[in-house]
C-alpha cells in the first residue's frame, strides 16, 4: 500500500495555489477602484460592478459543484475551472471599457466559485478521515490569507505598473497550477448516470444571488428589498424541493447530523465575522489613522501571521479528536482582539498585537470545524457535501459586510469616526460571543474511524 502522504502534499499544494488566486481576486481590485474609474472613463457606481459582478458569479456557480464533481470528476472540473478563470483573467487585462472589465469579470468568478469547493473536495478524499483536519488546515491558509494580501498585492502592482497586472498576474500562476494539476492529481472517474438537479439548480442559484446582490449593495431600496424577498422565498422553496428530492443539488439532510450542523453554523458566524471585519478593518485604519491604502494592506499582514501560525497547529490537533477544545480556545482570542477595537483610543500597538491576536484566534476555527464536520460524511459523497460550508461562508460573509457597513454609516452620521468605529466593532464580537453555542454542542472528542455509507431516504 502506497503511502498517501506524497499524494496529500501534492494535491493540497496545487489545491491552494489555484485556491488563493480566486480569493485573493475578490479584494485586489478594491484599491484599484480609483484608478480604473478614471482610465476607463466611468463613474464610481458602475465600477464598483466589477467587485459586485465577480462575487454574484463566484456564488451563482457554486451550487454546481457537488452535481458536477460527481458527474465527471472532480480533477476535470478543478482544471476547466482553473482554465476558466485564467482565461478570464486574461479577457479582464485586456478590457477596453466598464462594460468589458464587468462581463469578463463574470467570466472569471463562474471559473472561480468551483475552485475551492472543488479543491476542497479533492483535498478531502486524498486525506481520508484520519488527516482531515490537517487538510483542511491547508486549505484555510488562501481563505485567511488571501482577503489580506489582495489590498497589498493590488496596492503594489497599481503603484509600480498598471492596473492591467493585477488581472496578469493570475495567468502564469494559473497556468503552472493547472500543469500540475494534469501531470500530479489523481484521476477521479465520473459517474455518467448522475443526473443534475434542474429544479434543485433553478431555485437555489438565483436564490444565493439575489441575496449576497441585496446584502452586498448595503442600501435599502426597492431593488434590493425586493432582491432580499424574492432570495429568500426560493431559499425557502428549494429547501423543501432538496428534503424530498432523491438527489438533490445540495443535500441539506447532512444537516441532520448534530457536529455537521453545529459546524455549519460556527462557519455562518465566523464568515461573517472574518468576512465582514475585512470591509471594517481596511476603513479603520485609513479613516481614524489616515494611513494609505499600501499602507493599510501591510497593518493588517499580522492578522494573516497569526491565522498562519496558528493553521499550522490547530489541523493536527482536530486529527487527534481535539477539535472542540481547539475551536473553544480559538473564539476567546477572537473576541479578545476584536475588543481592542472598541478603544475609541487604541493605538497603533494595541491594535497591532490585537490583529495578532484575532489571527490566532481564527486559525484556530475553520480548519476543525470543517475536519469535524467531514469526518463524519461518508467519502462518496463529500463533493455534495463541500458545496453547503462554502454557501454558507459566502452568505454568512456577506451578510456580516452589510451589516457592518450600515452600523458604521449610521455611527459615523452621529458621532465622531473614532468612536464610530469602536461602536461598530462590538457586533462582530457579538456574533464571536454566539458562535460558542453551537460550538458547546460539537463532540468533546472526534471519532477515529470511517463513518458508514449514508442511507438513502426512502421517498
């Protein structure tokens, strides 16, 4: 028998380059937004559809995932995918308008949103139960560090080039991953009588849509109430098509299982803290500390430190049945950083060391959770499983942003941009506080054997 250490290395390592490019693409522009407002010639609300349009597409297409993975594989669908966005990255270089950058942009994040869950997926099933956690810890390292080095990375390539590079820079990277994807990923063979879920497909990717649109846009308008309402009741409808279907899109009975839904719901609330505090974070230091745009990319590096060292530990130990203490310990060091940030006079060496500390705090929870949560799912049916974490990250993430953004907006109108800040940073310690409850309900130790196949429900 072949050791599958190699193996796991190998994957993860092609897994995570791919990954951290399609995370990083989701904040790299933001410091761009200026510069490309002014060489294309077109007003701030039409450009900001280039961060809006790549997210809506990263969403829309991550539904697909689980059905596609199955139907051909998952080492085809990570390289069409991967192809995908490096062809996108390349149309969104070569964009000659507002209108171009946005349709290509759309390219990209339809390649993008099946990156990671298919990676995921990939990673898992080299890894089998036992190094489930140390495989996830590989994976948190882009979704930590990527939102972080994106503002740095865009900062640098738009002060020393053009704008153009920050969409280049994705195509050598690209390209090398997906060379090692062809020559090093194990084959997966598809399973040709696996049928999509078109109902399933038609209900639950506008839904997705229409509610990171509404949540995203911040501002309370007809379009996007409506937007909210109209997400939400197909949510709805699909969540009773996906309990009676027999394979449904996205099979929401793995919710049924206590540690996979109490892993869920961790993951909910830590995107929205993590996910939101990036829109936070970045304002804060250039609105109370008038730092520059460079220069805020590189203040927040030590939360991504932190989050690094702590990832390198925290898989190891849930492989040990230690994910529950790990993930316990990991939500006090978040709230402990974040509560700095209610110093209306915090300065800078308190905030520095308390990024530190929040990135300790975070690497300790999305690698366990998830390692939890997948220990418990039989492997046939892990690529269906990936696609639900990743939904609820992104909606949990935007969701966090929106309610931030109308906190501070209501903050700063009544007070001064200090102690706007300090008031608004108290709701993601909020949600740090709750996210101990469904931590409370997760095993005190994670079992070390293979779980059984999981039985269809009969209709």
């Amino acid at each position: 028998m072949t050791d599958p250490t190699p193996r796991l290395a190998a994957t993860a390592a092609i897994v995570v380059t791919g990954a951290i490019l399609t995370v990083l693409d989701a904040t790299i522009v933001s410091v761009a937004i200026d510069t490309l407002a002014r060489d294309l010639a077109a007003p701030l609300p039409a450009i900001q559809w280039v961060i809006t349009g790549y997210a809506l597409a990263l969403t829309a297409v991550i539904p697909l995932t689980g059905w596609a993975a199955d139907r051909f594989g998952g080492k085809s669908v990570w390289t069409a995918s991967l192809a995908l966005f490096i062809l996108g990255s390349l149309l969104c270089a070569l964009a000659w308008s507002a209108p171009s950058l946005i349709a290509f942009r759309v390219v990209q994040g339809l390649g993008g949103g099946m990156v990671v869950p298919v990676g995921m997926t990939l990673v898992a099933q080299a890894a089998g139960p036992h190094r489930m956690g140390r495989a996830m810890g590989l994976i948190g390292v882009p979704m930590m560090l990527g939102p972080m080095l994106g503002p740095v990375l865009g900062g640098l390539l738009v002060s020393a080039a053009a704008w153009q590079w920050i969409f280049l820079v994705n195509v050598p990277v690209g390209l090398l991953a997906l060379l090692l994807s062809w020559r090093l990923l194990d084959n997966t063979p598809g399973r040709r009588a696996e049928h999509l879920d078109v109902p399933g497909l038609l209900l639950l990717s506008p839904a997705l849509t229409a509610i990171v649109y509404a949540v995203s846009t911040s501002a309370f308008t007809l379009r996007t109430e409506t937007a909210a309402l109209a997400g939400t009741i197909l949510l709805a409808l699909f969540a009773r098509h996906a309990l009676r279907a027999r394979h449904p899109l996205l099979d929401l009975r793995h919710l049924a299982d206590r540690t996979f839904s109490s892993a869920a719901a961790i993951q909910i609330l830590i995107g929205a803290v993590l996910q939101g505090s990036m829109l936070l974070l970045p304002l804060y230091y250039q609105v109370v500390h008038h730092a520059s745009a460079l220069a805020t990319g590189l203040l927040l590096l030590p939360q991504g430190a932190g989050a690094a060292v702590a990832l390198t530990v925290t898989g190891r130990l849930a492989d040990r049945g230690l994910g529950r203490p790990t993930i316990l310990t990991g939500l006090p060091l978040l709230a402990a950083g974040l509560l700095a940030y209610t110093v209306p006079s915090a300065g800078y060496a308190l905030v520095t060391a308390a990024l530190l500390i929040t990135g300790l705090g975070a690497g300790c929870l999305m690698a366990p959770a998830m390692s939890m949560a997948y220990r418990h799912i039989d492997r046939a049916a892990i690529p269906r499983a990936t696609a639900l974490p990743n939904i609820t990250q992104r909606v949990g993430g935007a969701l966090g942003t929106a309610l931030y953004a109308v906190v501070l907006e209501h903050n700063l109108s009544t007070t001064t941009p200090a102690t706007a800040f300090a008031h608004t940073f108290w709701w993601p310690l909020a949600l740090t506080a709750l996210a101990t409850l469904p931590a409370a309900l997760l095993p005190r130790t994670t079992p070390q054997t293979t779980p059984a196949p999981r039985k269809e429900p009969v209709r």
